[in-house]
C-alpha cells in the first residue's frame, strides 16, 4: 500500500467512525419506536444492536452522504435487500 491509498483509507475509516457517532442515538430511537409495535418476546437491546450492525455496515461501505441516506431508509434494521 502507497502512502496516498494508505492516507485515503484512514481518511475514509475516520469519516466512517464520524459517521457512526452522529446517528449511534438515532438508532436507539428507532429501535425503541419499533420495540413498541413488536411482540414482548423482542428485546429493545436486540433492536439496538441489529441497527449497530447496519450503521457500522453502511458506514464502512458507503461514502458518507450515501450512507446517511441509506441509514434513513431501511438498512439499519436489515430491511433493505441484499
């Protein structure tokens, strides 16, 4: 790896991890407006962490304004189409 990739790399793994800071509370949101329309037998720490997954996911793949996009729509809780 040449140092221009190797900068291009850390810059995008800190966009990413900017990323995910910003919108970490906007999954427990969602995760706990979904809690209310699931069964009992789901758990609110469940939701949470499947909504981690598809931000980290999202945010590792996409560029930044794309990836804010998708984590809006579907992909945090697994429902977009893979």
């Amino acid at each position: 790896m040449n140092a221009a990739s190797a900068y291009s790399a850390g810059r995008a793994a800190g966009e990413a991890d900017r990323l995910v800071l910003q919108h970490a509370e906007l999954v427990e949101a969602i995760a706990y407006h979904l809690a209310g329309r699931l069964p009992p037998s789901v758990e609110v720490d469940d939701l949470i962490q499947a909504g981690m997954l598809g931000l980290l996911e999202a945010a590792s793949k996409l560029r930044p304004p794309t990836a804010v996009r998708v984590l809006r729509r579907t992909r945090v809780f697994g429902f977009g189409a893979r």
